[in-house]
C-alpha cells in the first residue's frame, strides 16, 4: 500500500474525477457511503449522533453522512461554527441535499454555543480533514477541546481534526480530536503511523472508496507498507542437490551472565529462517543453556566466562550480528570495536550493541557496507538524540542512514526500514502482545539469518520485519496478546515462511 503526501491526494482525487469520470459531489457521495457502512459498525441501534462538521469537503462527508445515517433510522444533530461562512463548492451541495430532507436539526455552534453531550452520544469529527497545514485556534480549537472533553465515543472522519498529515511538530495538541476510532479513505497519512499520534487516532480502520488504481500510479508516494508481492521474489529456493553451506554462515556475539536467553532467542529464530550454519560466539557461563536449548547452533566459548570479551575468528562467515545480552562490560565495547574494525561482511547491531555505540557514535562509521542496525526509539533517541515526535524521528533516522551507510531498522508499532539511499516503508503487520521481553533478540536473528543467504541489507531487512510480525500476529491469534512471549513468536515462524512459500507458488509435497 502505497502512502501519498496530504497534497498528492487531492491531485489523486482530481485525476479519478477525470479519468471516471465523476463529480466532486458524486465522488463525496460515494466515500461517505462507505464510511456511513463503517460508522453503523461502531453504533448501538438508536444511538444519538452528533456530527461535527466544517466548511471544507471534510465537513460536506459529515453532512453527508448525517442524511445517510438519518435515513437509517439513527437520531442525528448537526453541529457547525460555519452556517455563515464560506463553504466549498462540494461542501455547499452537501448541506444543501441535508437541508432539502430536512430531517436532521443543523445547530450554529458560533450562536447556540457548543452543546451539551452525554457519554451515550457518538460524535462524528469532520471538522478539518489532512489538507489542514496549520494549527487551530480560536472557535474551532474550543469545539475540539469540548469534543475532547465531553466522555463521549469520537469517530474522525479521514483524519483527526487538528492533525496533520505529514509533521506535526509545531502544531499545538491541545487542538487536536482525540478519536477513538478514524477511518481514513484509500490509504493511512504518514502522520497516522506514528507513536506521538497514537492517542488521536485511536483504532485506525482504512476504507477503499474506489480512488482510480491509475492516478495512484501516476502520483508520487513518499512513502509505502512492505506488501507481500514485494517479498516474493526475495525468497530463495532450496535447490534439491545442496547442503547446509549453500544457505549461509553466520556469527551470533550473544549473551552474558543472566542474559542467556538472548543468544538463545536469536539462535532459535536464526535458525527457522533458512540458514545452513550459525556459530553463536558466548560467555562460558551462558554455553550450556545455548547447547541445549539450540542444539543446532554450533558454540563458540568467550576466554572470560561471564560477558564478551574477545573476538572471535570471523573467517568464512557471511554475515555478523552482535548485541542480544551482551551488556555494556568494558571488554565488551572494546571488543565490539576490534570486530566491526575486522569484519568485511555485513553487520547486524542490536540491543547493548547499540548501547555501546551511543557513548562511541564515531564508530557508526567503521560499520561494513550493507550493515543493519535495529534500535526502538529509546536506543535510537541516544544514538540520534532526542526527537519531537515521529516525523522528526523518521527524518533523523534517514540522515543516519544515509550517513552511515547503514539500514536502519526503527521499531515500533509500525516498524519503519530505512535504507542507506533513504529509501523507507513501514510494516503493518504485528500486534501489542510482541512488546515483550525477547523480541528484538528474534528479529535481530531473522536478520542476520536473511542476510547470511545473500540478501542486501535493505531486502533482509525488510522480509524479516515482515515474517516476525506476521509469526507474531499467528501467535496472538492462538494465545492472545497478553500472553504472548518471545518463544511464542519463534514457534510460528515456520508458518509464517510457509504462507509467503504457498503465495510464491512453491511445492508443498515432495513426491520422488
């Protein structure tokens, strides 16, 4: 799913008028249609409806909305600053098809003032839709306060009045709708995907209402969701006359004393993801636990007995990871330098790895080409320093990689990957039940796994996101978000390469 910029959406919106053809009116009409079908979803049969509309084409899907959700049987009041002002052409019309009904009672709110709510009533924001491209202030910014404060269930129409788009930076949140459910047409904003907006979109639920595939296509996007045709072709396929060295050979510096679980949870996942070696380099104390809980992976045992401390030969690997449990011993950050400085493969840095290198930011640039580093924000705002928001995130983490020449992999809700050009999508895949202790460790060995095969850092980066939120979701639907643990997401990864083998096409019974 490609994501377009607040302006490219109204050309978008222009060029499926004339390719239909269709009418500003019409078009309206179709959309808010489908968001009414959404809405009744949301809706207790005779719940009272407050729809708060403005003068733009976002309030003429409010108006429109009220007739259509007044004609199935739902008691709806209309509250509007703008009975006086100027509507949009389109706006205009719809207000006008509401009126001709009149059966929907339309309210001032510049003369009655802003009513009062109940927590019974559902209110639909259409106050100001993604075009908005400043702060609000004055009436409008006391309606959304009312809104804000009233108890009741907020509904945003395309997005929350008050937020933008793109950066939200210098806009005051104070004049944001806080929803509880938007529903946004044809594909989420950029803004919608970040953490710091969380609270004012609420559920985020996208509605096809059918904008020309052709005029998307001919518009530029700044962005896009990694899609499962996109990762099709990454796959390799396992030749029937090969053998373990042909899928790769990788180095896992893991573990340390109390943070055995880590190696193990990278090993493990390393592991499901198709590699044919991996020799996890560990603290003596931590050996043990490794052999058994990942028989497969071959050790190799640290001179200090409780964290890392030397490098190991890194002959004959093609690719490095280095970070699950390692702590922050003194050993370990010189040792950490000594085989970035060594390595002439592809890197992936992860957890204290990170931590390392934020006290010694210079030897970001010491990292091999095609390298991965994969921070949650916290690890990323002491590599980076501190951001305002999500959109100054993303545009920090691009610099970054960028600069270093590395990928950058962004945790979250919505991981964001980051290549070294610049290039960035999100992942929508996942859920809450994988904000657990362990996580990071599975996906740091998908990676490092993907790359040993042969993919650059971008692609590995990109289908590992992929295949750990997806193992994450299979898991949460059998045992729920809150009970999910790391392990639990290694235990579906096989299905999770297995539904991406079935939509490749590839066999699924060897016959001789």
């Amino acid at each position: 799913m490609r994501i377009f910029s607040t302006s490219a959406v109204k050309e978008i919106d222009a060029l499926t008028m004339l390719y239909e053809p269709i009418s500003s009116i019409d078009l309206m009409e179709r959309a808010s249609c489908v968001l009414t079908d959404a809405i009744v979803d949301y809706l207790p049969l005779l719940s009272h409806v407050a729809v708060f509309a403005g003068s733009g084409n976002n309030g003429g899907d409010g108006f429109v909305v009220s007739r259509l959700l007044s004609a199935k049987g739902y008691r709806v009041e209309v509250y509007t600053p703008s009975l006086e002002s100027h509507f949009s052409d389109t706006c205009a019309e719809a207000l006008r098809r509401l009126k001709s009904k009149d059966v929907v009672r339309i309210h001032d709110i510049s003369v009655e003032g802003f009513p009062v709510l109940s927590e019974d009533t559902v209110i639909v924001d259409a106050l100001f839709g993604s075009g908005l491209n400043r702060t609000v202030t004055g009436l409008y910014a006391d309606i959304i306060k009312n809104i804000n404060s009233s108890g009741s269930f907020v509904v945003a129409v395309d997005i929350p009045s008050g937020l933008m788009g793109e950066d939200n930076t210098a806009v005051d949140r104070e004049s944001i709708v806080r929803a509880d459910v938007t529903f946004t047409f044809q594909f989420p904003k950029l803004s919608m995907l970040f953490a710091d907006n969380a609270p004012f979109v609420g559920h985020l639920r996208v509605l096809d209402i059918g904008l020309s595939s052709k005029a998307m296509e001919q518009t530029e996007s700044i962005t896009q969701t990694i899609e499962v045709e996109e990762l099709l072709p990454l796959l390799s396929v396992r030749r029937r006359h090969s053998h373990k060295g042909d899928y790769g050979r990788a180095l896992l510096v893991a573990g340390s004393y109390g943070m055995a679980g880590a190696s193990s949870l990278a090993a493990k996942a390393a592991m499901r993801s198709g590699l044919g070696l991996l020799t996890v380099h560990l603290p003596g104390c931590n050996n043990s636990i490794v052999q058994s809980s990942v028989p497969e992976a071959i050790t190799s045992i640290d001179s200090c007995e409780t964290h890392f401390s030397r490098v190991p030969s890194l002959k004959g690997y093609d690719a490095v990871a280095v970070g699950p449990g390692i702590g922050r011993h003194p050993d370990s950050a010189a040792a950490l330098l000594r085989i970035i400085e060594d390595s002439h493969v592809p890197m992936v840095i992860d957890a204290d790895a990170l931590n390392i290198l934020s006290e010694y930011p210079e030897w970001f640039a010491k990292l091999p080409p095609g390298s991965v580093i994969t921070p949650h924000p916290g690890e990323f705002s002491r590599i980076a320093g501190l951001s305002s928001g999500g959109y100054d995130a993303l545009k920090k983490a691009t610099i970054f990689a960028r600069t270093n020449r590395v990928c950058v992999v962004l945790k979250g809700a919505y991981t964001a990957v980051i290549s070294s050009k610049g290039e960035f999508c999100y992942n929508r895949c996942g859920n809450a039940g994988m904000a657990t202790a362990g996580s990071g460790d599975v996906l740091a060995g998908i990676i490092v796994s993907l790359l040993s095969q042969g993919l650059c850092a971008y692609d590995a980066a990109r289908l590992a996101v992929y295949v750990h939120g997806k193992a994450g979701d299979l898991a949460a639907c059998k045992l729920g978000m809150r009970s999910l643990m790391a392990g639990d997401i290694i235990e579906h990864i096989p299905e999770a390469w297995l539904m991406l083998e079935k939509d490749q096409g590839l066999p699924q019974k060897f016959d001789f």
